[in-house]
C-alpha cells in the first residue's frame, strides 16, 4: 500500500511541475509579444523626422495582441492517458495474465496503461535552410516494460520490476536531439522504432490490443536515424544504433543498422519498407531479459546458454501497403520476416535458431464523424529451429529442423472508436487467439495449457 501511495504521490508531483513549465513558458512567450507591440506603438523620442520615414510609419500594419503563426511558439508540451479494463474467458486463476500475445493489455481487470507527457520542437526547415529540434517523452503505467530499455538493462531499463510483480513502471521513450539541414533531418538519442503499423502510443492505434507483429518487432532504439525526403513522393531511413531496444550505456556493446524507404505510389496507395540487422553480444547472459529483439521466442530459453562471449545476429524486414480504397475505407496489409543466428558456435559453427514470419490485414471504416468501426486478421508462426533444446556443450547434437519446433497464432479482432469529444475516445474491442504446434511456451488459462481464447475490453483514451 505503501508502495502504491509513493507511485501516485510522485506521479501528482510530476504532472504539477509539467503542467508549472508549461505555464511559465507560455506565459513568457505572451509577455515578449505584448512587449514588442507596446514598443511598435511607443511614439518617436526624436524631435525631426523625414518625410520619408513618416510615410514608412504610416504603411505598417497593426500589429495585433494575438500572436500571429509565425511567431507562436515552437516549443509544444501535451499528452494523454489511456486506461481501461480487459479479461478474457478463462478468467484470472493467478490474478494477471489475459496471455502473452495481446500485449499491452495482459493483465486481467482494470489498469492505466499509460499516462504520457512530452515536449517536442519539431525540425520545420521546408525544404530549405537549417533548423533543430527535438523530443523528450516520459509516462507511468503498466505499458513501462515496452518502451523500457530493457534490452540491456542501461538508462531507464532497470528502473522498476514493471515486467513482473505488479506491472507498474516509468520509462522515458524518447529522448532525442533533431538537427534539419535542407531535405535532410538527423536524430540523435532514443527514438521509436520505424517497423510495422502498431505504434507504442496509445492514441495512434485503432485497437485497444495489439498484435503478434508488434510484441516481436523492436519498440525503441538508441543511435542516430537519418531521414531524407527526396520529394513529397519519396524518402529514405538510415540508422545507425545499440541494437533493439536498448539504452544509452549500451551494456552489451551492441551494434546495429536501420534501413528503409517510403513512396507514395498515388494518392491513395502507400508502400514501406524496413530492414533491421543487429550484431548482438554476450547472448548466454541475457537468461530471462530476452537479450535483444527476439532471442528467446516465447518462453524466454536461453538458446547459448554456457559459451562465454557468443555473439549472434538478428534480422527483421518489415513491409507494410496503405490503401485509402474510398474516402471512409482503408486497407493496411503488413509482411513480417525475422530470425536469429548463433555465430561462430564451437564444433557447430553459424547457427540459426529462430525464425518468424507471417501477414497482417487492418480494415477501417469511418461510419461518421465519430464514429470508425475495424477489423484486424493475423496469421504469425514461429520456428525453433534447434528444437527447443538449449545449446550446452560443445558435442551437443542440434538437428536443423525447422518442424522440430513451432507454433502457427491466429486472431481476429473487431474494434469501434468512438470519439466523445475531440480529445476523449472510447475504444472497445473483442478478440479471439487460437495457436497450434508444438512449442512447450505458455498460452492461455488454465496455466497457459489452453491454446484457444475469447478475450475483450474497453479503453479510455485522453488526450491533453
């Protein structure tokens, strides 16, 4: 009890100081204004003035109290909280899981999952000159274990128990300075990943859970991400970074690359593609963390458990199509790619030991102005490719058969967004997972042993 009274009482006092800058800042701006129109207005000290410079007085415009566009300020402070309740059929035997794939709402019963602020100064060159930027995010709530850096357990990654325990965390998502010269725009810090549809913000989803893809794609990275738009047609993405989901301090000297690019085909078809590959280190100490991306598939096995130093790699290709059909109808269609590989093994050499892919369809429809009705279909499979067996000596035997291990998920979700004012939405939602295969992870209920589920709920989305 304690415990949670320290959590809310530190997040109050947080959002006060926000809310405190935010009012100091702005009210600053206004004052500069008013001053700088006082002094256009103030009458002239000198006692002759030419005819000229009375004609030039005379031509200027009135300038209002109101701060016109070009003078507002850049610098924009907002946010939102999303909260609400999910459960599923088998009930809650152990007071938490819904299970592992509906992500950020698996835990039973009612939660804030995230109260977000942030500061940004967006990079606004138009094409031409140089401007800077940048973007401080932090929140609170049960989603903390996503955006962490948890990879490595650096900067925010070992902050709090919100992986376990009650779920409750803080994280700093993005911490990133933004320097823009012509068409070019540089991102240096933690920034969101830039694969797949989902988003770790709340309000930039249409489902209230999320899918397979999303809980096996990278949330953040740490680095530099270089962005170039050649046209309003076509831009490219170039990174540079710590691996996936890591931190500043980078703690197992991880190296990694972001490629893609973006074209608008027409006005109503867009394509994307992305490529991660990451050389990872140190993998027999990352038992239970996950390490990076997706070492451990579902059940967090430890594949290169006792080779001391053992680096992999990790890649991932994402591809994603946007159709605006009609002005109320969009079709999303999202290809996944991804696998893991042991490198140098002893007596085994270059190993792969995991592998994912799988498609992805989002149908949204707008019905009115508040109201849009969706439905998401997935299909996702994973292979271990080593059999679920870890690596533990160097004589190990390890058949590559791709059938040895693996599981085949399947869901179905359909969603209403329903805005009650501008800033407030409500979001409901009814899903259903069954998965097939082999693989020896947890699923659903009855302590993971069911591997079919009917699960719903409803979320509250403020935005301020």
């Amino acid at each position: 009890m304690k415990r949670e009274m320290m959590k809310w009482a530190s997040l109050a006092l947080g959002c006060f100081v926000w809310m405190l800058v935010g009012g100091i800042y702005a009210h600053a701006e206004s004052i500069s204004v008013l001053i700088a129109d006082a002094s256009a207005e103030a009458p002239a000290t000198t006692e002759t003035t030419s005819a000229a410079t009375v004609s030039e007085v005379m031509e200027v415009e009135y300038i209002p109290t109101a701060c016109p566009k070009p003078c507002q300020r850049r610098t924009q402070f907002g946010g939102w909280l999303q909260t609400g309740v999910y459960g599923n059929e088998h009930g809650s035997p152990n007071g938490i899981e819904n299970g592992y794939p509906l992500g950020n709402v698996s835990q039973t019963g009612w939660h804030v999952q995230q109260l977000w602020l942030y500061a940004e100064r967006k990079v606004d060159t138009g094409g031409y000159g140089v401007d800077w930027g940048f973007r401080a995010d932090a929140m609170f709530g049960n989603n903390a274990g996503m955006v962490q850096s948890w990879s490595d357990g650096s900067f925010d990654g070992d902050w709090n128990d919100s992986l376990t325990g009650d779920g409750y965390g803080y994280a700093i998502p993005r911490l990133y300075f933004a320097l823009g010269f012509n068409r070019w725009t540089l991102k240096l810090g933690k920034f969101d990943a830039i694969m797949g549809y989902e988003s770790q913000e709340g309000p930039k989803n249409f489902f209230y859970s999320h899918s397979y893809f999303f809980n096996h794609e990278p949330v953040t990275h740490t680095g530099a991400l270089l962005h170039f738009a050649a046209n309003d047609y076509l831009s490219f993405n170039l990174g540079l970074t710590t691996g996936a989901d890591t931190g500043f301090g980078n703690e197992y000297g991880d190296f990694g690359i972001l490629a893609g690019v973006n074209l608008q085909v027409t006005e109503k078809v867009a394509l994307g593609y992305t490529v991660m590959w990451n050389n990872a280190h140190d993998l027999e100490k990352r038992e239970g963390t996950g390490g990076s991306w997706d070492w451990p598939g579902w059940n967090n096995r430890n594949y290169f458990q006792n080779y001391s130093g053992l680096e992999g790699e990790e890649m991932l290709h994402t591809f994603v199509m946007t159709w605006n059909i009609t002005d109320r109808l969009t079709y999303v269609g999202q290809i996944n790619y991804g696998s893991a590989t042991g490198n140098d093994i002893p007596k085994l050499g270059d190993v792969k030991a995991y592998e994912q892919f799988g498609f992805a369809s989002y149908l949204l429809y707008t019905l009115t102005e508040r109201l849009s009705l969706g439905v998401r279909m997935e299909w996702f499979r994973q292979n271990d490719l080593v059999g679920g067996s870890r690596i533990t000596t160097t004589d190990a035997p390890l058949p590559q058969n791709p059938s040895a291990t693996h599981q085949n998920c399947y869901e179905i979700t359909v969603a209403a967004n329903y805005k009650l004012t501008n800033w407030l939405t409500i979001r409901p939602e009814m899903r259903y997972d069954a998965i097939f295969g082999n693989y020896d992870a947890p699923m659903f209920g009855n302590e993971g042993r069911d591997n079919k589920q009917l699960s719903g709920g409803v979320a509250l989305i403020a935005e301020f």
